[in-house]
C-alpha cells in the first residue's frame, strides 16, 4: 500500500523564529473554513501537533501553515525545507467560525497568533463587516503578516513592548482606547498567548461584548477521543478538538487553561535539550 506524504510546496522566514510554509494538502485545501485547524505528525515517531489554517488555496490544492519554533517538534519542523515532506496531515478539523455581518468587528493577534486570526480577518472582511486589527509582539523584528492584516482591515494598529514600531504598549491599550472613545464595537475576536486573550475578555467585559478567543491546550488526537484538550467554559467541561477551538472568552477558565498546558513542560523541556544536543553534534560533525 502506498503511503501518503505531504509535501512542503514552499517555505517563508516571516520572523527569527517563525516560519510559513505551504503544504501540499488538496482534500483539505478543498474543505477548510476559516477557524479550523489540522494536525501534523512529521515522521513515524513524531509527536501530533495542532495548527491552524492559516490560508487554503484550493486551485494549488495547498494549505498555508504557520509554526513558531518553541519546542522540539516545532523545531524540526522549522529545519525542513521546500520539496521535504511530513508523514501526516489531518484536517481540516475542529469547528469554523459563523462568518456574517455583525457590523464592527475587532481581530486581535498577539505573537504567532496573528496567523490564525488572519483567515477569520479576511472572511469577516469578506463579509461586509468594519474590521478594525490590532497586532502586537514583544518587538517589531517578530510582527508578522503586517501586510496581509493592513489589507483585510478598515483600521489597522501595531504594538510592541519595547516601542520599536507602533504603539508602545499591550494590544489592550488600543482596544481600551478604543472604547474610551466611544466606538461601538459588536464583536470582537482575539488569538494569542493565554494571558493576552485573557487580558482582552477582561477588557470587554464590562462592556458586554462578545468576543471569540480561540484556544490552544494540549492536544493528541483532535477527535474528541483522548481528553487531553479539555477546558472549562462556562464551568462545563469542553473539547477544543471537537467543541472549539473558537468559545466565548467570558466564559474561558484561563487560569486551568494556563495551568495544564504547562503540565508537560518538564519533559518538554528535556525533549528540546536532547534534540538541540543531537543537532549540535550533527551541524559540528
């Protein structure tokens, strides 16, 4: 029997350690909305990682993915090149976002998390809704997809933490300036590190606004089988894989949420220092 392999049709350094790669995928290009997400293994003993689509071109039957190097797998992932191949790719998975009008919309990226929000960006543009975007990062060397997110928005900011492009700042600030002013906002939609997506349904709470944030837990199976992407929501426990990964960030346990996604970070850890010790010994070799 023949085994598939999905190979990567080109690949982009958008910051030093983020990179975009277009992965060969037709089924999945075909059938992927906007808030789904896939799970790729790299090699038989590989670990399964969830990522989102972050664009799908079904004309090149190809995916666009974007990994920021954390950990081991994300690592190897990144040392891969165009014309290289991983084993798996399972997708699209997880539920789409219900694109409509709602009327102002906020997309909020933080760090990688800009890459998944973008494709919600252009379908709710698409939409005919007002998009206004805010992206931050700790500094303008990792902002990415500036362009892409100018384009697909009515209004359009940039924060950094040390100030060197845009506002210096949180993503929190704009927003919160934003309602200072008045603006009526109908929806807003944030992806990021846990406490910026925290952050950010604080904000909008008192207001009363609804706002998606979309979660990223610990995650094996994306089915719904293992458990392992349980979160809390409303004080019911959810599935991301299945339930999500898109909730309503003023029922998000962010707390739990950020407590078992540290769970593995000892052996993360150990995984990352074996690996690094193992590439280190190949490059010198």
């Amino acid at each position: 029997m023949k085994i598939m392999t999905y190979k990567i049709v080109s690949k982009k350094e958008l910051a030093p350690t983020i990179k975009m790669f277009e992965m060969g995928a037709p089924v999945v290009a075909r059938k992927a909305k906007a808030g789904q997400f896939v799970i790729l293994r790299i090699k038989e003993r590989g670990e399964r990682i969830p990522l989102t689509i972050a664009d799908a071109n079904p004309e090149r039957g190809a995916i666009t993915l974007v990994v920021e190097e954390i950990g081991k797998t994300t690592k190897e992932l990144g040392r891969l090149n165009e014309g290289d191949s991983v084993l798996d790719l399972v997708g699209p998975l997880g539920n789409p976002m219900d694109i409509r009008k709602y009327g102002r919309v906020v997309c909020i990226g933080g760090g990688s998390g800009v890459a998944p929000v973008y494709p919600l960006t252009k379908a709710l543009k698409k939409a005919g809704n007002k998009v206004t975007s805010i992206i931050g990062a700790k500094t303008r060397e990792l902002l990415i997809l500036e362009g892409e997110m100018q384009e697909t928005s009515d209004e359009f900011y940039i924060t950094t933490d040390d100030g060197s492009k845009g506002h210096r700042g949180f993503v929190t600030d704009i927003l919160r300036k934003l309602l200072d002013e008045g603006k009526q906002i109908d929806l807003v939609v944030a992806v990021g590190p846990v406490p910026m997506m925290k952050a950010v349904a604080d904000t909008t709470k008192p207001n009363k606004i609804r706002t998606l944030v979309s979660l990223n837990p610990i995650m094996v199976d994306g089915m719904g089988m293992c458990g392992a992407c349980r979160v809390t929501v409303g004080e019911k426990t959810k599935f991301t894989c299945v339930d999500g990964p898109l909730f309503d960030g003023h029922l998000v346990d962010f707390d739990e949420l950020a407590a078992r996604r540290q769970l593995y970070e000892p052996e993360e850890k150990r995984a990352l220092k074996a690996y690094e010790e193992k590439i280190g010994g190949a490059d010198d070799s």
